[in-house]
C-alpha cells in the first residue's frame, strides 16, 4: 500500500534502521537479506531526499532529519499494532499470542513463574518470552521492542503509564558455616569481608541498587567476584567467606536449597519497588491489558506481608 507515494512497508524497515542504525542489523531482525536491506534504505533517501543514515568511521550514525523521523515513525507503527489488535476482544482460552517482557533473573525467579503457571491454565496457546535488562531497558517500550518492562521504579520511564507490583529489602547472604553467620553483621565485618556483586548490562554495566546504597554511605567494597545475573550470586559463596547483598525474596529462595544463612544489612535502605511499565499507545490494547491484570493479580497474591 503506499500512502502520499511512500510504500508503507518501507516504514517497518525505516523504524529498524534508525534504531539499530545497522544495515546487517537491520536485516537480520527483519529477516531480509542484506541487498534487500540496502534496496529498502535507497528508496527512502529517495523518497524523504535526504540520506537518513550516513558513515562516520566505522558506524553509521542519524542525519538531522532522521533525528526529527525517528520518534514519530516508532509512535506511528506503535499506534497502528495497537489499533489492529483492537480490532476484536481477548479471548484467553482460544487466543494465539507471544507477549515479551524485558525483567531481570531476580523477577524471573520470583514472579514470572507463577505468571506463566496461571496464564497456561487461562490461555493455553499463549507464551511469554523474557529478555534480560539492556544499558537501556526504559527505551524499549518508548521503541515498542517489548509489551512490558518490570523494573526497580528508578528506572521507569515518567512518559508510559505504570503500576507498583510489590516491595521487597536488601539482606546480606553468606555461606552457613561463614564465622558471621550467627549475626548481627556489624559495618566494620561487612566493610572486611569478600563481596560478590551484579552487574548487567553491556558496555556501561550499570551498578545495582546495592552499590548505589554503598556509595552513599561513603565506603567501597572488596570486590572478588562479579557476575550478571542474581541467581548466580549463590553458589559463589558456598564455601567461603565472601558476603553478597541480595533480595529478600530471591535470598529466601536459594536458602530452601543450598547452605546459606541470611542476616540483616548493617545499613538501612529504602525498600525496593517493582514495577510494571508499557507503552501508553498500548493502552487499551485488549490481550495486554488483560495479561497486565494478571500479573498485577499474581503480584498481589504473593507474601501479603510484603507485596504492594
């Protein structure tokens, strides 16, 4: 179809450019051959006279014009997947639907599992397929990459409607027969002892929550292991006597299965909220909204003491 002389389909392809502003890329998430990929760019510098995606160096990176282009074109495509699928109302049981959500491994232990328990009682031809967190986990649903984000509320995006889904604190977690573990563990021990922290992400490798709490209380850790993922953290202090700050929640988990101990930070720190965000053009889309009271409701049937 095209619209003013512009084949619609090229705005598909325009959106992944600009985003990835990476032909190979761009071809790839599209599943279209390089050529194709070029051929498509081509008719677009033709049509908006402009070349939209120039090299510097070895990357390519945004005219002028395609700055202006880029929001627009990724509201306009989100809009236009959200008015199709409100096209008809949700029929959990006989609906056909992948939902994405970008959550950590942390969420994914705590949540997601019973999330997807219920929603294969309640719509059985459904799935759900979660990504890990980026550098930039909030611009995924302002680029309409995923249906939800579950995120600590600090890293939620003002611009897109959200809920709180529940609360939870930091403990410290040690090895069981750590000299510590009978606690109370003093700032002086904590300060002493080996830590293992999370970072995610990929070039920034953002700090956690933690080590932001760390830094304000005007002291830095010693370091022995990092990784990226929360349910890794565990099995590197089996053995030990390294100390890790982890979630409640998650702590409480791994605790069930291996010998670990779970003691009371010697410093106090806000809780933890996390919540739940998309896209405010997704709206009234009828199988996201149902899937968001879902989880709302998984959430809120966790430990009533601590769910928000």
């Amino acid at each position: 179809m095209r619209f003013h002389g512009l084949d619609l389909n090229l705005l598909v392809v325009l959106d992944m450019l600009l985003a990835e502003q990476n032909i190979t890329r761009t071809g790839e998430r599209l599943h279209l051959s390089q050529p194709a990929t070029s051929a498509a760019l081509s008719r677009l510098r033709d049509y908006f006279e402009d070349d939209l995606l120039v090299q510097v160096g070895r990357r390519m990176v945004r005219t002028p014009m395609a700055e202006t282009l880029a929001q627009p074109i990724r509201d306009l495509l989100i809009q236009m997947r959200s008015t199709l699928e409100n096209r008809s109302r949700f029929q959990p049981d006989l609906a056909r639907r992948n939902f994405t959500l970008m959550a950590s491994d942390y969420v994914g232990m705590v949540l997601l599992p019973e999330v997807s328990r219920r929603l294969n009682t309640l719509a059985p031809s459904c799935s759900i397929e979660q990504f890990l967190p980026t550098d930039e986990a909030a611009l995924e649903i302002e680029r309409g990459h995923v249906d939800f984000l579950v995120l600590p509320d600090k890293n939620i995006l003002k611009e897109h409607p959200c809920v709180a889904l529940f609360s939870d604190e930091y403990v410290c977690v040690m090895c069981k027969d750590h000299p510590a573990a009978n606690g109370p563990l003093s700032m002086d021990d904590y300060k002493a002892l080996g830590h293992v922290l999370v970072r995610w992400g990929g070039e920034h490798r953002a700090p956690m929550a933690d080590e932001w709490f760390a830094r304000s209380f005007g002291f830095t850790r010693r370091v022995e292991v990092t990784t990226n993922t929360f349910n890794s953290v565990p099995p590197f202090l089996i053995g030990t006597l390294r100390v890790a700050t982890m979630h409640r929640r998650l702590a409480e988990r791994w605790a069930q299965y291996l010998p670990l101990r779970i003691v009371s930070a010697p410093w106090t720190a806000p809780p933890l909220t996390m919540s739940m965000q998309w896209n405010k053009y997704q709206q009234l889309d009828p199988g996201l909204a149902w899937l968001r009271n879902l989880i709302i409701e998984t959430s809120a049937s966790m430990d009533p003491d601590q769910a928000s």
